[in-house]
C-alpha cells in the first residue's frame, strides 16, 4: 500500500480486513488516503476514541467536503476535545458523543446548528444549553435536569422556540409528570 508492506489478515468472526502497523495513526492516514484516492471518494463519517482533534482536523483538511458525522467515544474527553465538538467541529448534520465529560465540565457558549446531536452522558447539559440549542434532534442521557428545567424547556419549546426541533429525548431521574404537564 503506497509503497509499503501491510501485514494483513481477515479476521473469522465477522470477515473484516485486519492490518498491522507500528503507528496506528499513521496506518489509519495511509488506508484512508489509499482508499479514497482508491476510490474517488471523501471520508464522511469519523468515529475517534483517541486523539479526537488531531484526527478529526487532520480529516477536514484533506478534503474540500465538511463531515456528515463525528463520533466520540471509548474515553474521557478533554474539556478541549468537547468545546471543539461543539463549536467548533465542521460537520453538517451528526454529532454523537458517547464518551464521560471532564468532571465539572460546563458548555458556557451557544450550541452550533447541528441537525442530529446525542449526548450519552449529559450531566453538565444545563437548562441554558437546551434554550441555546438549534438541532431537529436532541437525545441526552444521564441528564441532571430538574422537573422544573423540563417544564421550562417544553414551554420554550411550545410557544416557538427551537423552531426546527422535531425530537427531544432526556434520560432525566424521576419525573412529576403531573407537574410538568401542568402548565
């Protein structure tokens, strides 16, 4: 592959190629290039468990198209890593991020347009964040939002805004939902 030999190796289990490298990351630069350029083709989904920025940048640089699609997950993110997802990282449609948060992590600016955004372990989510966001869906988990901030939410929701939101989903504790629908 460009050059170089490539240990390879089908594995049984589900008939995928296996290579070997001696620097993962440079191995995954090489077999993206060769395949795209194999191909005629953009990247136009990352999952990234390590190394998230440096490899997400690296992706967009290299071609003239943004992302459909960034995944995070496997790891901890860095309060870095998170603010660069979420304001800064060019993708058009799909932000997913299954990966813990920094403990204490907060998102103090406003959300970016993002069609689809699911946040697995979204305690540092506020209610400041869910009025700042512009998505068609919204699914947290683990949320620590309060009865009270639900309500807030949906009545935001209700009289106009978030006008492109089809979706919203929150793992949240327990629920009055007596209280939340009282209004």
């Amino acid at each position: 592959m460009n050059g170089q030999d490539v240990p390879v190796q089908v594995r049984r289990s589900d008939g995928n190629l296996v290579s070997y490298w001696r620097n993962k990351m440079d191995g995954l630069k090489t077999i993206t290039d060769y395949v795209t350029n194999l191909f005629n083709i953009n990247v136009s989904e990352v999952h990234v468990s390590k190394n998230a920025i440096k490899l997400i940048k690296w992706v967009i640089r290299r071609q003239k198209t943004p992302l459909d699609s960034v995944t995070v997950c496997g790891v901890t993110s860095s309060e870095e890593e998170l603010i660069y997802i979420l304001r800064d990282c060019e993708t058009l449609s799909q932000i997913e991020i299954c990966s813990f948060s920094p403990r204490n992590f907060r998102f103090s600016e406003k959300f970016r347009r993002i069609d689809f955004l699911d946040i697995w372990y979204g305690e540092w989510v506020t209610l400041d964040n869910l009025l700042t966001m512009d998505g068609i869906d919204i699914i947290l988990g683990s949320s620590s939002l309060s009865n009270n901030d639900v309500n807030v939410f949906l009545e935001h929701w209700l009289s106009g805004g978030c006008p492109r939101l089809k979706l919203f989903c929150a793992r949240i504790g327990t629920v009055d939902i007596l209280q939340s629908l009282d209004s």
